[in-house]
C-alpha cells in the first residue's frame, strides 16, 4: 500500500492542482508555442517568395490515371516525386513524397472510406516552361509551372487556388545524423572515393563538354550523397538549427532518432476572405489572420479548461478547411496526422505578391485573397482539393473521401443525464426516479470514471455497483438507456485481466527503448494498447461482448474519454513523440489515436448485437472520418457566458468538416452556474445535435429540478421541446448519413450569396427550415435575428407570428424565450405527446406544421423506422415520405417499407387563409393559422387531404 501511494501521489497532486485550484484555468506554460516547436519555428523563419523548387519536366510521365513529376531542391540537390490526381467528383490530389528517401515515410491508412476513383487528365500544352492540364472540358485546368515550381488550377480565366504560388513549399528530407559513427565512416570513404575519382576525371576530360552552356548538373540524375561538399555545407548549415535531432520541453527530451521531416505548402485563394473549418479550436465560425501571433494547431490535447478565441490545440484534428465567397465554396484537406500548424494571412493586412500581380491581371485594385499555408511535423504531403462549386458540392466530396455520419439510434439524439460521478447504484435509481418525478423526459444516464473497481475499465465497483445488470435492468424497462466510460489507458496491475491480456499479447504501444510504455493517468500507473494496429482494435472490440464485460447489457453504451491520449506526466500531458507503434513513431500517428479508439469500441457495440443493433459511442479525440463512428463533445468546458456562446461556432466549425453528433456540455463542466445561465444554455442546448448536461466532480450537483420550481419548469420545457422534434432531428441525421449533409448549419451554406451571413455564428440553421438564434447574454431583454432570403418569410414557431426575410428583427425576450424560426415553404413533423424516454413516444401520433411560402406551398419529408437497427440499410426497412402541399391540397407520396402505429393526429397550417381542407378545421383569423384535427391517416398509408 505504501507503495502504491507514493506511486500515485504525483498523480494526485497534479489532479489536485488541475481540479482544485483557484483560478480554474489553462495552464498555457503546459503547451507549446510555435516558437517552443523546434519545427514550426524553422518552417515559419522562411521567406515568401524564395522557392529552391523547380519541376524536372522531362521526368514527367502521363498516365491513364495520374501525372507524375520529379521535383528538385536546387540548394540541397534532393528530389521529390510529384504524383497529381483528378478524382471524380470535381476534385485534385497532389500527393509529393521524397523520390529516394532513407526509409518510408508515413502515409495515412484507414481515414479514406477507399482508394478515390480517378479520372483521365489530358495535356492541353506544355513548353520549357510548364505544362497545361485539363481538368475535364475546357474550362477547368491545372498548370504547372517549371521555375519555380507551382500549380495553379483554373476555371476559365479565373484563378481558383494556387499552390506555392509563395514559395513555402519546404520537404525535410531524412537523413543520417553526422556526428554518429556510421555518418562518419560513410562520410571518410565518400570523400577517399571522390578524391580517386577527381584524379581520374581530371586526366580524361573531354575538352567539348567543357565548353557546353546550359546544363544543369540537376538535370543528370545522381543523387547526392554523404562526402558531397555542397551537401555537406548544406547539411552544417541545418545541423546548427536548434532542435533538429533533439528538442526539450520543460523537463521532457523528445530524441528524434529520424532527424528533422517536417513538410509545409501553401496555397492561394484569390477573391476569398472567408475561410473556416480546421477544428478543433475556442474560435469564431470565421478564422482570423494569424499575423503577428501563433498559427492555429492541430495537435489532440487535453487542455485543462481551455481559453476562448485562441489557436491553441484542443482535444480534436480535423485538417480540412473551406473557403467561400459569393461566387464559389473550396475546401483544402491535408490528410497527416502529424502535428500540424496553419498560417492565414490575407491582403486585408497588405497584398501578397502574388495578389498584386491578381488585381493587374484583372484590372482591380480590391480583389480579395486569403493565403492558408500548412506545416507538419512528418509525413508527406497529400492533399485533397475540393474545388465544389457549391457549399453541398465540398460536402458531398469531402464525404466520397472519408465517409458520412453514422446514423445514430434515435435515443442517442435525446436528453442525456451525466456528471462526474453518480455515486452508487441507488443514487442512479434516484435521479432517474427524479426525472419522473418532475415530468422531464430522458433517455440516458451516464456513469463516469468512478463506477469502475479502481479505474479498471470494463468492471464495476463491487460495492458501489455491485449488482449492474439490475440497474440495467431497472432502466430497461423504462425504456431507458446508461452510458459508461471506457478509455483507452488500462491500469498497470497483474491481477487486472484487461492489462495482462494486452501484456501478454504485445500489445501496448512501446517506448523508445522497446519496453512498454507507461505514463500517469487515472488509474495511476497505465499502458497504452496500440489502436493503429488492426488486431489491436479486434481484440479491444471483443472485449465489449456480453460474456466478456461483465454486468453490460443491450442498453450500456460507451463513452471514450481521454484518448488523446492524456497522459498526466507527459509532454503537454501527452504521450512522448518517440513513442513507438510498430515501425512508426508516436509522432506520426498522434492525432489518429483518438480515432483509432472509437472506430474499435463502435466496433465492438455492433459485434456483440451480431451486427444488428447501431453503436453510440461519444468520443472526445478526433481526426477526419471520426463522424463515422459516433458522437463528440467540446471537451471541458466552464459555466461562464462565453463558454455559452463558444459552443455555436465550435460546434458549427465541426458540422463543415463532416461531423454532425456534436454538443458542448451543458451548465459547464467546471464552475458552477447561476440559475440564468443553467437555463439559457439547456435552451440553446435543446437545439444543438448532441444534448449532454454534464458537471465536474467537485461542483454542486445540477440535476434540473435543483434551482427552483421556476427553473426546473424553464428546463423542462427546454427538454420537450427537443422531444417534440425528435422526429426531425431524426430525419435530418438520416440525410447526413446519406449524403454528407451538415444537420447543424452556418446561415451562409443556404445562403452562399448573402455576404451579411458570411462571418455570422451566434445563430445557425438546422437542415434548411430551422432558424435558431439562442439567447447567450446574461440579463438579456431582447436578441437581434437576421433572417435571410430575400422574397422568403419565416414564422416564430411559438407565436406563429410571420415576418419577411432578409432582415434584421429584434425580439423581445423573456426567461421563457427561445427564439425559434420555421422557413417559409417548409413541413416540419413534430410529436407533441412527449413521454418519459424517446422509445416510449416511438407509435406516438404525428402533427404536420406546414409553413406557406408566398407562393401559398410547401414541401417537407417524414422519415421513420425501427430506431436503433441497421435494418434500415440491409433490409430497407423504413418510411420516407414526401411532404407536400399546393393549391390547398396536401399530400404524402408513397415510400413505406415498414408496418407503424403512428398517424397523422393533425395539421397546422402557418400563413392559411381559412380555405385550406374540407375536414374539420380551427381557423385563427388573427395569426392565419388554420389546424386540421384528427385527419386520421396512417404514416405508412398514402393519402391526400383536399
């Protein structure tokens, strides 16, 4: 016992220090700076406009489905290999890796769903200067440029994106260190050999090549070599560069056995000043310029109550970004997994050379342009280019890349109850008893890190928890559902069947020296087990099978936390880059860890349903393709205001990237909130796609019926009203499964021309026809909404008051207020007989709320099936209807392959004038709201009310 308690007291102390201490903030002193990474620093010490690069054109080679194309460093004679793409679906990859290089360099397995589809590239032209390439029709080309190198991709005479169109493209090729023995003694015969060979050139050189002009030694292909003077003046010149082979942070040594390998480009975006994407950071919708401060970073951490509007890493990666304007919709995706840093500038702040050169082309003085350069730590450079035109066109290709969301089982898009921790099995019966109690419907309660035998995950505490299948039970059967925590660092512990397995099987991640490595987290001691390898995650998915998790059932889900992965005495309180997965460095692979995770836990909830039943798995480390496998939270956020308001962008900022399921945790993590700010953000949110209430161990418990019957009755109304929608929540996860969609949208994706959305992020649409502004200030009397579209009206769907588009409104606001709009032209079902659980209301009837347009229609869909199976897909079981009404008929077209008890229980008509239906109706003069009841008809029958 002893010592395990001086084994973990390092670890309480730093918990206590984090979870205790007085000013509840980041400890930015934890984290790098770009100056603090020996990488970025060289990368970003480079000047614009001196480009070493120039393509061997008479490499190139032009196949069926690529380009291939040598490039050469003309200061260190290195060449790369250019290997260019046009993929169906109007998109470029340019992929550039060494063209000989010391050993392979890490490509990203697994993110892409597959190997993209190609199609043929032709050559339009091509002279000592460059070559043209189409890019299908005349109209979109590639060309690229000889000295210096530089691709340009146009459309017409328009300038799409240009890539190192500022010379930042910069490849750190591997190499062997100088001062070890085998550099040496390479070194010493290399320059015996060129000494012989001097000897003998110098007596037999031909007299006419010596007076040949215009070669260039470049264009012979030998490689350089080590003894090679230029080489070596090249290589001393970078050896002096401070942390090259090694780099320490505060008291961690990074060893860096492969030397420096950093790769960067960058890229041009004329007529764009808005751009967006990269999470995951505390930022605005729209990123900012990063001039005169540190770029934005991509590298998955465990920040201790991050800060706000900054661009410091977070716990996620996604390296994809968008840029829009009027005109157009681009995205740039820079698949690495590496750490990562993203330049922006713009010539808001002053033009680029290769803006100015823009404008006199195109006689202009104002045209807009935004330069984005990306810098990794290793790897190579692959990217895709998604050149749209549309903001749903990048959508859908990005999607083709890496998948779409996963359908999530309709409870996963209700309430959910948690906090660190629900004490024991009797406190769980007693705030779900709780819920009923005061008429709030649920369907999750949670279970944090403390419901396990001492951090061992995949076990109970057997006194706390000591009989689960009871309480599984119990929740069972009202129909209700429990999530519990499982993450990935597994306490160092012989008599723990979890670790001795993966010990005995090989497979933890290893150190530097080759032993298995460990580091601090919760349970004091812990290995890592090694997600990138395949029968690493197989044998953690049958780890959730019933007979191997003891006291799981059918309704137990899983949350992954901490798989950034967080270790609490490591560098930036994560694992040691020299950290070794198999014949790779922790380096590489970083910020697939987190992914790696949930990819092997959704795995194993589908596993042990025999592949019937879909997962719910909430992750907090991400990387693009993550929305394939379930949910994501902003991590651990404060009960503040701006922490409120953070939440819209951040969440906003992942929905553009690909990943729907996302919500910020209610109330705050840490701190604790005043009864105004609780209430305002269960409504704000009740209309975001993730709904968590979730609290830190050392705050005052926060159950809704806690502050008051005032408060208790504003939160109940908050959760009913996303039951009530539940149905068009579910609809619009559907589509986002299917198509790529974003269910939680920026106001500027509906409405690509409208420049006053273009930088908007305190209210969002979901799908098309829900426009919500949440109220997120404190005291607030009144909130101004922009509703967009020109000749469009919207209604208040508590009022049913219209207004005109593309205004701004002001609403008065009270405690009670939501403000909520639905778009002219649009059907919206809702279930108004809210239950306790969404499973409870599942053969609830439906009522229609159809908003007319101005041209007195509208068009709306009703999708339903089983709720939690993949018969959906393999089977076709589902209902999708089309919605429609015109010329005061409103009719359901056919398209049931499924047996429901539901029905239409009735019709709401917003913007009626009293002539609609020839069944019983109620008709409100006042609001122009006429309701059809009890129509009757079956969701699964065709039908038609006249």
């Amino acid at each position: 016992m002893a010592a395990f308690s001086e084994r973990m007291a390092p670890v309480l102390m730093l918990w206590l220090a984090f979870g205790l201490g007085g000013t509840w903030a980041v400890d930015r002193g934890n984290f790098k700076t770009c100056d603090q990474s020996a990488f970025c620093k060289r990368q970003r010490a480079m000047q614009p406009g001196k480009s070493p690069y120039r393509a061997l054109l008479e490499t190139m080679e032009l196949t069926h489905t690529k380009l291939t194309l040598q490039l050469i460093n003309d200061n260190n004679k290195v060449r790369l290999l250019l290997e260019l793409y046009r993929l169906q679906g109007n998109m470029t990859r340019v992929k550039i890796n060494e063209l000989k290089p010391l050993k392979p360099r890490y490509e990203v397995p697994d993110v892409l769903v597959r190997e993209p589809h190609t199609e043929p590239l032709s050559l339009l032209s091509q002279d000592e200067n460059g070559v043209v390439l189409s890019l299908g029709g005349e109209a979109q080309r590639v060309i690229v440029s000889a000295r210096p190198f530089r691709l340009d991709i146009m459309e017409g005479h328009e300038v799409l994106m240009s890539l190192n169109s500022r010379g930042l493209l910069a490849y750190e090729h591997l190499r062997t260190r100088k001062d070890t023995f085998s550099y040496k003694v390479t070194s010493t015969v290399a320059s015996v050999w060129d000494s012989v060979k001097w000897v003998f050139s110098s007596s037999q050189a031909d007299p006419e090549a010596e007076k040949q002009e215009g070669a260039d030694p470049a264009d012979h292909a030998e490689e350089p070599k080590a003894g090679d003077k230029a080489v070596e003046e090249e290589e001393e010149e970078e050896k002096d560069e401070e942390g090259m082979w090694e780099e320490t942070f505060k008291s961690h040594t990074d060893s860096k056995p492969n030397g420096p390998s950093a790769v960067s480009l960058d890229f041009s975006l004329p007529g764009v000043e808005h751009v967006y994407g990269i999470p995951e950071h505390a930022e605005t919708l729209k990123l900012k310029t990063t001039d005169g401060g540190d770029p934005y970073r991509l590298y998955n951490l465990d920040v201790f109550q991050y800060e706000l509007f900054n661009p410091m890493a977070l716990y996620g990666a996604v390296p994809v970004m968008l840029a829009h304007n009027a005109h157009r919709t681009t995205g740039i995706f820079w698949l690495n997994a590496a750490e990562t840093w993203v330049d922006i500038s713009s010539n808001t702040a002053g033009k680029t050379v290769f803006g100015k050169m823009l404008d006199y082309v195109q006689g202009s003085n104002e045209t807009p342009q935004t330069d984005v350069r990306w810098i990794s730590e290793s790897g190579i450079i692959d990217v895709f280019i998604m050149l749209g035109p549309t903001p749903y066109d990048v959508f859908s290709q990005y999607a083709s890349l890496t998948g779409t969301q996963a359908f999530p089982p309709l409870a996963g898009l209700a309430y959910h109850q948690c906090r660190w921790n629900y004490n024991d099995q009797e406190d769980v019966q007693a705030v779900d008893a709780g819920f009923d109690q005061h008429d709030i419907p649920y369907d999750f309660i949670w279970l944090d890190i403390e419901h396990t035998d001492g951090k061992r995950y995949f076990t109970w505490d057997p006194h706390k928890f000591a009989t689960p299948k009871d309480m599984l039970q119990r929740l069972m059967d009202k129909k209700r559902k429990m999530v519990a925590i499982v993450d990935p660092h597994i306490k160092v512990d012989s008599d723990y069947r979890i670790h001795t397995e993966i010990r005995s099987q090989g497979f933890y991640i290893k150190n530097k020296d080759g032993g298995d490595y460990e580091g601090w987290c919760w349970p004091g001691n812990a290995g890592y087990p090694d997600f990138t390898k395949p029968e690493v995650r197989a044998w953690w998915a049958s780890m959730f099978a019933y007979d191997q998790y003891e006291g799981s059932m059918e309704n137990l889900y899983t949350w992954n936390d901490m798989n950034e992965p967080s270790v609490f005495n490591g560098p930036e309180v994560t694992m040691h880059k020299d950290a070794v997965h198999g014949p790779w460095e922790h380096r590489d692979v970083h910020n697939l860890y987190g992914f790696y995770v949930q990819m092997a836990t959704a795995e194993g909830l589908v596993q042990r349903s025999g592949g019937v039943d879909r997962p719910f798995v909430l992750t907090r480390a991400f990387f693009a393709g993550s929305q394939r496998y379930g949910a994501v939270w902003t991590g651990d956020n404060a009960a503040e205001w701006d922490h409120l308001k953070i939440s819209i962008p951040m969440c906003l900022s992942l929905s553009l990237v690909g990943i729907s399921l996302c919500g910020a945790d209610i109330g705050g993590f840490f701190k604790t909130p005043s009864n105004e700010l609780l209430v305002r953000w269960y409504q704000t949110g009740a209309y975001q796609p993730f709904f968590r209430a979730h609290a830190h161990l050392d705050t005052p418990r926060r159950e809704p019926w806690l502050f008051g019957p005032d408060n208790t009755a504003l939160i109940r109304e908050a959760v009913r009203q996303r039951y009530a929608l539940l149905p068009y929540w579910y609809q619009l996860f559907y589509h986002a499964h299917r198509t790529g969609h974003p269910v939680m949208r920026p106001l500027w994706v509906e409405y690509p021309q409208d420049a006053a959305t273009f930088a908007m992020d305190d209210q969002f649409l979901l799908g098309r026809d829900l426009l919500v502004h949440p109220v997120t200030e404190e005291g607030a009397r009144g909130v101004t909404a922009y509703l967009p579209g020109k000749g469009e009206v919207w209604f208040d769907v508590h009022t049913f008051q219209k207004h005109n588009g593309a205004q701004d409104l002001y609403i008065p606001v009270t405690m009670s207020s939501i403000p909520v709009f639905q778009r002219g032209g649009s059907i919206i079902p809702r279930k108004l007989r809210v239950r306790r659980s969404s499973t409870c209301m599942e053969h609830d009837p439906y009522t229609l709320y159809v908003a007319l347009s101005q041209q007195r229609n509208a068009v709306g869909e009703l999708y339903l099936d089983d709720g939690h199976t993949v018969n959906f897909d393999t089977k076709e079981e589902f209902i999708h209807r089309k919605l429609s009404f015109s010329n005061n008929i409103f009719n359901l077209a056919p398209a049931a392959h499924l047996s429901t008890k539901s029905w239409i229980e009735r019709i709401i008509i917003l913007g009626a004038n009293g002539q609609e239906g020839q069944l019983e109706f109620e008709f409100d003069a006042s609001m122009s709201v006429l309701t059809i009841r009890k129509p009757g008809m079956n969701v699964g029958e065709d039908w038609s009310v006249p």
